[in-house]
C-alpha cells in the first residue's frame, strides 16, 4: 500500500498505531466518528484502506479542527501558504518562529498551527494556564520541507475531500448524535493529570465524567473503539476502564519510548484497546476463540514494525489464539 499521507505533526498521533488499530474494524463502516480526532490519522489511514464512506472528524481544539478542514477543503491555498510562510523563515528561523507564535496567539489562525506544529519537536504543543501556546522551536531542524507538505495535504485532501465533516466541539456533543450505523474510535487526552488541565493539548477530560458518558453509549449498543492508558515496562499509567463497561481490553506494544531509548532502557511502552460489546459481537469475538490468559504475551502480530500482543492483567480479558 501506498505510503499514508500525514501533513500534522502531532503528539500522541497514532499514525504507526493504525494499520494493529485498523484491524478491529468491522467491515462495511458506513461513518467513522472521531472526537478525540488531533491530527486526524486514524481517518486518513481509515479512508487510505477504504474502510468507511464518510467520516466526522471533531477536536475540541478550534485551530486544530480548522486545520483539519482546510487540508480536505483547501489544500492547494493551504500548501501556498506554507511554502510562504516557511520560506520566510530565513535567515533567523528561531525569531520567525516567535513572532509566528505570537500572531497565532493573537489570531488563532489555523494555517500558522500548520507551521507551528511542523517547526516544534514531534509537534509537542504545549500550552499555559490561560490556554496560551508556549512551546519553543526545534533548533536543529526548519520543519517540513514546502514540497513534501505540499505532498502530504494533497495526499490527505485525495482521501477526506467532500467525505469528511469537521467539528469543534466537546465529546459529549458528540456522543448525542451518533448513531447505530456508525463507528466510534476514540483517543482522549492521556490520564493522570489534574482536572481538566493538560499541558500537552489544549484541554484534558476527566475520567469519571468520561466513564459515565460511555456507560450511555454502552446501553446504545453502539460500535466503539478506545484507546486508553499506557503502561511502560512495570509502570501502568492512568487507571482501566471498568467492568461494568464490558468491552474488551487488548494490548499493543507500542515500541519503547523515547526517553527509555535516551536513558538506554529497554522499557517497553503498552498501550490499551478497549472494544465495546456491540463491536466484539459484531466482529464475532467469540470467547470461544479465546482462552483466559496466563501472564505471558503470546499473541504476535507483526506488521509495519508495530507488534500487538494480548497478555494478562489484574483485569479479567482474554487472549487471542490464532488458529
Ligand atoms: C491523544 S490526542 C488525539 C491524537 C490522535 N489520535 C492522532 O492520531 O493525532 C487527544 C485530543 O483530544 C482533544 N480533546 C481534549 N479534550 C477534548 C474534549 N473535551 N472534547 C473533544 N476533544 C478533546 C485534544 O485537543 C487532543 O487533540
């Protein structure tokens, strides 16, 4: 397959995630609804495979999701915008970043996001109390190229073009009105921070009032799908989502972080899938197919360089047996 498109850089994109993601997708998915959307990847790698007709992509982040609509909508202007924009960087790229930053500050204007995220380590936004984007530029690279940009939001705009709906709203307005026919994949904020503050994206959610919106859409019966938490090496961060909710939880082993490879650990990070019910009866997830699981990865599945494995917890959930 070809390459995937991706014209944002985002922290926390699941761009490598997608093709183990991509997977539990059931067949024939009339709308993928994103809420939790960033920089769109599970879409793009979605609509790349042709897996569902139309899809609504939806950021509580206003430039973000402005963003999102202007590299399906407009992409020839966007990408002439950047190429402006970039060039202009030379000869102090440091200051151009700075005064960028504070017309973006001032404006919200989404096509400067575009060159903010690309100018900024892994597209690590971070943002002050007052809601102000802080972060500071990567000394040593001058962000994406204007020609491979260019490429990367025609290669998007190919795929969402007249498919997609964009929204900036909260989850909650998003839950009331999906529906039966269509499927939910959901990427909140990470856990354990305080409220609803987080440094790393624009807002954080709670996990109570997140819990109480899913057991809603549980009693729907609706399809959906959640990654959730992390655990690295022995550490787990962030809490499971309750029995009560009854989905299924598999791994994936997300590869070692970035900080374990900088102090020479061989910390693995594990990252949570969480499948509803209507999903797992759909996809015919029969516990038949599954054995309760010993402490041991013993599922593999590799592709792309991305392993998923199914191992045991303290939380009760089944091991795939691949026959
Ligand atoms: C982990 S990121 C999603 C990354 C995404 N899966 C990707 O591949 O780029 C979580 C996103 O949730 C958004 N967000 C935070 N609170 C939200 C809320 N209450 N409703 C909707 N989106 C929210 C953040 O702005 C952030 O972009």
């Amino acid at each position: 397959m070809k390459a995937i498109p991706h014209p944002i850089q985002y922290q926390g994109s699941k761009r490598n995630l997608a093709p183990i993601i991509l997977r539990y997708f059931p067949k024939g998915i009339n709308r993928l609804v994103e809420p939790f959307a960033g920089s769109a990847a599970i879409s793009v790698a979605t609509a790349a495979k042709g897996l569902a007709k139309k899809f609504w992509v939806n950021d509580l982040n206003q430039p973000l999701a402005e963003l999102l609509n202007l590299v399906a909508e407009k992409p020839e202007e966007l990408g002439a915008f950047y190429e402006q924009l970039w060039n202009q960087q030379h000869p102090n790229s440091i200051d151009h970043f700075y005064r960028v930053r504070e017309e973006f500050n001032r404006t919200q204007d989404p096509r400067l996001f575009l060159y903010l995220l690309a100018r900024c380590v892994k597209g690590s936004v971070r943002y002050n109390s007052d809601g102000v984007l802080n972060q500071s530029p990567d000394k040593r690279r001058q962000g994406t190229r204007p020609e491979t940009m260019r490429k990367n939001i025609m290669g998007v705009a190919r795929l969402l073009r007249g498919k997609a709906g964009v929204t900036s709203l909260d989850y909650r307005e998003v839950f009331k009105t999906v529906g039966q026919t269509d499927l939910i994949y959901m990427d909140p904020p990470y856990q354990g921070v305080c409220g609803n503050r987080d440094a790393r994206y624009y807002s954080g959610i709670s996990h109570e009032g997140f819990i109480e919106a899913l057991e809603e859409l549980t009693a729907r019966k609706l399809l959906f799908i959640i990654s959730y938490d992390g655990r690295r090496g022995d550490k787990t961060f962030g809490e499971f989502l309750p029995d009560s909710l009854d989905m299924t939880r598999i791994e994936l082993e997300a590869g070692r972080s970035s900080q374990s490879t900088l102090l020479g650990l061989h910390e693995v990070t594990f990252e949570s899938l969480y499948l509803s019910r209507a999903l797992t009866e759909r996809l015919n997830f029969k516990p038949s197919n599954y054995q309760k699981s010993v402490d041991q990865p013993v599922v593999r599945m590799e592709r792309s360089g991305v392993k998923s494995i199914h191992t045991n917890t303290s939380h009760p959930f089944y091991r795939l047996l691949l026959q």
